[in-house]
C-alpha cells in the first residue's frame, strides 16, 4: 500500500525507518519531511496543517494509509477534514478526530476527563485570563514546588515548575496577562506537584480495543541532573526499569482500561496513539498528562524495540480490528540522545554543516532539525538529530549511543552528557 506519515521531525524518520521495513509498504511519503527522511521516502514540500493539499496529494498518489506524526494537524482536526469529503473518507488514517486531540490540546479538558472517569492524577485549578490575582492568590495556599500549565499546545515548554512563590507569581502573570505563550495561556492550570519518577506509557487504540507499546522515559530538561528549562526532550530510555510487571498492571487496570473505556462511553472517535505521561508515587501511578501522538524522542527508542510489522499493526488500528494483536517486543535496552543546536531552546543559529553522520555506525541516527543543502546537510531547528542505539544492558546502550555522537560534529552543538545515569544509579 501506498502510505503516508505527517510531520517533519525525529519521531517521522523513526516511523519512516519501521515502515519501511514492511512488506506491505509499496510507497512511502513523508509531508514535509527532513534530510533524513529524504533517504527511505519521498518527502513532499506540504504544511502539516494543509489540509486541502493533504487530501489533494493523497488523491494523486492513491494514498491508502496516513500516519498523523505531530498534534497540530490533529488539534486542528485533520481527521474530521477528511471523514467529510467523500473521496477522502476511506482513506485509512491513524490519529484521533478534534474532540479526542483535546486530551492533548487542552489540558483542561484533559483534566476534567481524568476526573469523569476516576483516573489517578494530581489536584489542580484552572484560571482564565483574567484571574491573575486569584492564580496569584492560590498559589500563596500551596505548598512548593508549584507547578504551572499553559492549557493548550505549546511545543512541549509550555511547563513551569518552580520551588520559589515570587518566581510561581511572576511565572503565571506573563502566562496569563503577558500570553507568554499566545492563545495556548489564555487558561492556565495550577497543579499539584507530585513527588516521583517520570515515565511515558504508550497505547495504540482503536477506540474498543488497545495494544501496549513498550514504555519509555523521557528527559525534558535542557541541563544535566534535570536542571534548567524545559525543552521538547533531550534523550529517552526503554524499557524503564522500574516499570516492573507489578507496576505496569497498575497502569494498565487504573489507567488505560478507564482512558479506553472513558473515549468510548464519551462516543469520541479515537484511531490512534495515546500517550500517557505518568509518574511513579511510592509505586502508584498518577497521570500528569495525555497527548494525542506518539512522544518524541521516545518513539525513536520505542520503534527499536517493536519486533512486528508495525504497517499490520497501523492498519488494524485504522480498520478498528485491534483486538486479537499482539505485541511483540525486543527485550534489548535502547538509548536515544538527542543532538541539538548551542542556545536551545531559546536562540539558536541554524544552517550549520553537520559531518561524521556516515562514522556513527554504534548506533541508529534520526534526523530531526535538518536539511539537505546540495551535498551538506545541514542544521535546521533546534532538536537535530536524535542518536539512537541498542545494548544488552542499559550501560552498553548508553556507551554505543555516546561512541557515535563523539563522531559526529558541527559548530556550537550540545547534547546532555547523563541520559539514563538516574536508572543507573
């Protein structure tokens, strides 16, 4: 079949890189695309969220499967564009409609759909744009950390955590007053800070039934030790040692059941991945948050480690014959380190020639940030190249990943030098 996936980033050239791989893969397409993906697919020069476009290309090339890779198109609903026009609604596609990428979109909605349906998460209150004072007055009640939230998309910084209550205030003023982050703070949450270890679960739905992807944990945070601010993930780990079987049906009974079930019982058409941001209290997880996508950079490592054909599991998913699939996992340890540009995530320079790509053989390289320019490729955003590589244990992981990045360079790049050394130690 003839197949194509949305996006332009790490995670589209990991999905680019299974996909490819399957039997059932005729052609593939990746809309816009990066250099990397360039190399097993054919990218098309067609905005995320142009749709029109979208639906006119697939039309041309007898698209039978799209893959919607980043949450814009789907908070913007590409899904329900294409279920309303007749020669595009038989397209198969995986990804959520409008209402259900509001578990992503808005994390109020998200909220109060965790409440409706008795799913464990923090304690939290939304303010609007005009309750500064009352946000400011609230958080005098709590105790610290406190942890804000802007209410719609904001490439994953839209977090503030702060131990500091003058910090927290001046933090939800420019959220809501300043619109620090545009229309995406117009609402903000004030939440309570759980005090745990951070893991990302993985769910593929068709909205009846699920399949578990393996599970994978992140590093937000821009400095090593978890310091400075947030960014759009610097590196990622699976499997998660702590998420032992015991753990993990925890999950799976008080929190993926009920999601699955609460999509359902709420008639919302959900085709597609749901990722589940959870921390680990005194082993009992909590929900800190939903988004309506695979997460980046954990799909890098998590494709490492999904042994099936990942098309068979993408078309039963679109089709909603889910339910006899089974997962089949690689037990090796992956570790995923992303490359990114001196200054992110504030200013950074782009158009930086990249070498050495050919010498990093220890380990699988995404490219995220880039582009071809004649021969070159050179660097494009700030996330720019995700590492990516397998061991036998969580340490020879680490090392092969760091082995290939020590072969690669460009001016002013920057990496955090202690992915995985938490689960280490």
């Amino acid at each position: 079949m003839n197949i194509l996936i949305i996006g332009n980033g790490g995670r589209e050239h990991a999905f680019a890189w299974k996909i490819s791989q399957s039997p059932k893969c005729n052609k593939l397409f990746v809309a816009p695309g990066n250099a990397g993906t360039s190399l097993i697919a054919t990218n098309v020069p067609i905005a995320v969220d142009d749709f029109r476009q979208l639906g006119s290309f697939c039309l041309e090339q007898t698209i039978n499967l799209i893959l919607v890779g980043p949450e814009v198109p789907l908070v913007k609903g590409i899904r329900d564009y294409f279920s309303a026009d007749e020669k595009l609604k038989n397209i198969l596609m995986v990804g959520p409609d409008k209402t259900g990428a509001q578990l992503e979109g808005s994390k109020d909605f998200s909220k109060q759909f965790m409440l409706r349906h008795n799913i464990p998460t923090a304690k939290a209150k939304t303010f609007f744009s005009n309750q500064s004072k009352e946000a400011s007055l609230y958080l005098e009640n709590l105790q610290p950390p406190f942890v804000l939230k802007a209410d719609g998309l904001a490439a994953g910084k839209g977090v503030v955590i702060s131990s500091s209550l003058n910090e927290a205030k001046l933090a939800v003023r420019e959220m809501l007053e300043e619109k620090k982050f545009g229309k995406a703070s117009a609402k903000v949450l004030i939440e309570e800070f759980l005090d745990g270890i951070e893991l990302s679960v993985f769910v593929l739905t068709d909205g009846k039934d699920y399949v578990l992807l393996p599970e994978a944990k992140d590093y937000k945070r821009i400095g090593d030790g978890d310091t400075g601010p947030n960014t759009g993930g610097m590196g990622s780990v699976s499997p998660v040692p702590f998420a032992d079987q015991t753990f993990m049906k925890k999950v799976e009974e008080k929190i993926v059941k009920p999601t699955v079930n609460g999509l359902k019982k709420e008639n919302v058409e959900y085709k597609g991945f749901v990722f589940i941001g959870l921390m680990n209290v005194k082993g009992e997880p909590y929900v800190i948050e939903y988004n309506a996508r695979m997460g980046d950079p954990e799909t890098q490592s998590v494709m490492m480690r999904i042994k099936n054909d990942f098309v068979e599991l993408l078309i039963a998913c679109a089709m909603g014959e889910l339910k006899n699939q089974k997962i089949e996992i690689d037990p090796s340890y992956v570790t995923t380190v992303v490359m990114a540009a001196g200054g992110y995530p504030d200013y950074y320079e782009k158009g930086k020639i990249i070498s050495g790509l050919t010498n990093a053989t220890t380990a699988q390289v995404f490219y995220a940030g880039t582009k071809r320019s004649g021969e070159e490729i050179i660097t494009d955003g700030g996330r720019v190249l995700a590492v990516t590589a397998k061991g036998l244990s969580l340490r020879e992981a680490k090392q092969n990943a760091y082995k290939a990045i020590n072969e690669i360079q460009w001016e002013g790049k920057y990496f955090r030098k202690d992915i995985g050394d938490d689960l280490l130690s």
